[in-house]
C-alpha cells in the first residue's frame, strides 16, 4: 500500500494542479471553457480533498496507534 503521507503529497500537487487550470479556464478567465469541463474540475477537487481528508485521518489513526 502506499504510505499514507506520500498519497497525501500526491492528492496535493492534483488538487493545486486542479485549481491552476481553473484560474486559466474557469469562468473568471479571457477564454473560459465550457461549463462541463469547469464542472468536472469543480468535481476532481472535491473529491480529491475528500480522500485527502481520509488519509489524514487514517496517518494520524496511525501515528496514534504507533
């Protein structure tokens, strides 16, 4: 399995890739894309940060335990 913490970078660098493309594509910016993509980032980050949210709380679980 991968290590908790090391998900938890990953899950990161998605989420910030995520909010990147939406400050270059969202509807805020010169040439927006269609309302669906901008949907389906909208989406990717909640459920990035959902699972981000689990991991913590399985790392610390962890951390306790140890």
């Amino acid at each position: 399995m991968t290590d908790p913490s090391e998900m938890i970078a990953w899950l990161d660098r998605r989420i910030a890739s995520a909010m990147t493309w939406l400050d270059d594509h969202g509807k805020g910016s010169k040439k927006p894309r269609p309302d669906h993509e901008i949907e389906t980032k909208e989406y990717d980050i909640a459920r990035f940060e959902e699972i981000k949210a689990a991991y913590a709380k399985a790392l610390a679980k962890r951390d306790a335990a140890a």
